[in-house]
C-alpha cells in the first residue's frame, strides 16, 4: 500500500516536471507569434510556466479544501526559490544584478509577500481578496508589455502603483482579446500573427498532464501527512513546495550556469510574483483559504524577511555573490530546522 501510493507520488511529480517544461515551451512560442517580447515573455510566461506545478497542485488542494497545502506550497515555494535556488546557484557562480531587478520586480515582490500577511491576519484569504490578487496580478502583465514607452523604461514600483490605479490594463486587455477573437493583424493595436494550431494542442496536452500529476501529487501528499500524522502545512511547506519548485530549479542552474544571472532571478522572482497573486488568488476563489496559526507566525514571517535579504544582496554591488548565496542557503536549513521543530 505505501509503495504503490509513494510509485503514485513520483509519478504525479513526473507528469507535473515535465508537462510543465513543454507547456513552458508551446506557450513561449505562441506569445512570440503574438507579438510579446523576448523580456516580457522570461519575466512573466516562463516565469509562470515554472510556477505552474504550484498552480496545479493548489487548485487541486483547493477543490479538497486542504487549504495547509495551499498555503504551504506558496509560502515554502517562495521561500525555497530564493533561500535554496538562488542561494545554490550563486554559490555555482556569481550572479550579476540590475537596478531595475530591485526597484521594479523586486519591490512588487516583497509587496506581494507583505499584502498576502496583511490579508491573513483575519486567518482567512477571501473569495474578495483573491480576486484582487488576481487583478493585480493581470496588471502587473500588462504594466511589462504595454507602459515601457510612456515611462521611458522607468518601470518603477511607484509607477506600477498609479498604473493600477488608473485601471488601464482593462482597455489594454479588451484591446488583446479582440484582436484574439475577430483576428485582425498589423493594426494599431494588434501585432501580426501566424497559426500556431500545433503550438496549442501542445498547450492543452501538457496541461492535462500537469493536472493529472497535480491531482496525483496533492493526493498522495495528503495520504502520507495523514499516515504519518504531520500537519498539513508542514508537508505543503516541504515536500509539495520543494517537488514543484523542481522547473525554477532546473531553469535558474542553468541560467546561472550560462553566465544570465538576470534571467536565473528574474525567473525566481516573477515566479514569487506569480505564486502569491495568481495561484493563491485562483485558489481563494474555487474555495476561501484557511490561514493555520504556523502559517500566520513563522512561515509567512520566514517568506518577508527572505525576500526582504534578497533585496540587500541584490544591491550590493549588483552581484549575488557566493557567500551571499550560502547565506541564503543556511537561512533555509535554519527555517526547515525550526519548521520540524515547531510543526
């Protein structure tokens, strides 16, 4: 019984690595032919790509109301993409940053992780909340793609700020579907296309595998927990957050390895995004999410402060370096020390 349900594991995560790397793939293509830039599409579309095992495994969290699992998989993803990913890649080789890294993305990434504390202080992520997650989220895509010429590439969080406010990414959003939906080509407002009928068999595909994997993944997950009588949270924060963090994972070494320590963050980084409003606004709406004392106390505490360490590395002298990136390391075994501890 163990063994076949543990065979059910690996095999959930199987489909969930790989149907996420060709949906990665399929996807990158089809925004290229769309018109997105080669930036936009490693800041946001691989960014979520590699997130999409989080997403899938939530969601299906989310339909069984395991709301530890849900949260713990976000949390313990962020915190094991910067304090384990970066950390290891900036020890295999130093890391080159920008200004733009931190007072853009990175800004909106610890505002991400700041907001979900604020809204979980009442221990309950509502239907409400998640759909503006959601809302943000959509933005913040829009904010990459559509406003680098009006602000003359001062992508600023102050700038992200009023650009939300203003609500202009829902003129912009109208503009892109109907250029989807009637198929207009080279016009103001809508760039050239090309069929790509093959490219989205491939997205579907490779999306039914990540829901079946997810759908085995969470399931097995919570019969190990329950078997082993650990807390939900702990096993969302560890071994569901560190088997969907596997795509970040594979793509930061190699990005890292390659010398593109731009690309190696702004992955970790859009996906932190990404995890916080996307998957956890996506999972709010199917069911509201239930905030755990651990969650409110140490973990979601545990995820500001990383973000807020990454921050500082970032800015001095715009290079993660490796002691820095051991640093990061040794936060992390710290956290999952206390973490089995406390849980």
């Amino acid at each position: 019984m163990i063994a076949e349900n543990l065979l059910i594991l690996i095999l959930g995560l199987v489909l969930l690595v790989k149907g996420s790397d060709y949906f990665v793939k399929s996807a990158s293509t089809i925004a290229e032919k769309l018109g997105v830039s080669e930036f936009v599409i490693g800041l946001t579309l691989v960014a979520v790509g590699t997130s999409i095992p989080e997403l899938a495994s939530s969601i299906a969290a989310s339909l069984q109301q395991a709301s530890g699992i849900v949260v713990g998989n976000v949390v313990g993803s962020n915190i094991v993409n910067i304090g384990f990913i970066v950390g290891l890649a900036a020890v295999i080789s130093p890391m080159k940053t920008e200004i733009e890294m931190l007072r853009r993305d990175g800004y909106i990434m610890l505002f991400a992780a700041v907001l979900f504390f604020a809204f979980a202080l009442n221990r309950e992520l509502s239907i409400l909340e998640s759909a503006f997650f959601i809302l943000i989220f959509i933005a913040y895509v829009f904010f990459l793609f559509e406003e680098a010429e009006k602000y003359e590439g001062k992508l600023h969080f102050k700038e992200f700020v009023i650009y939300f406010f203003k609500f202009e990414y829902i003129v912009s959003a109208r503009q892109k579907l109907n250029c989807i939906r009637n198929g207009k080509t080279e016009t103001e407002n809508c760039e050239p296309r090309e069929g790509f009928a093959k490219d989205i068999l491939i997205l579907i595909i490779s999306c039914a595998a990540i829901i079946i994997g997810a759908n085995f993944f969470v399931g097995r997950s919570i019969f190990f927990a329950e078997l082993l009588g650990v807390p939900e949270t702990i096993i969302g924060t560890t071994l569901v957050a560190v088997g969907t963090s596997l795509p970040e994972l594979v793509v930061t070494l190699s990005a890292a390895k390659q010398g593109f320590g731009s690309i190696a963050l702004g992955n970790i980084i859009g996906s932190n995004i990404a995890n916080v409003f996307l998957i956890l606004g996506l999972s709010g709406l199917i069911y509201p999410v239930a905030i755990e004392q651990i969650s409110l106390f140490f973990t979601t505490p545990a995820m500001i402060l990383i973000s807020v360490i990454l921050l500082v590395f970032i800015s001095t002298g715009w290079e993660i370096k490796r002691w820095e990136g051991a640093a990061l390391i040794a936060f992390y075994a710290a956290f999952l020390l206390v973490l089995l501890r406390i849980g």
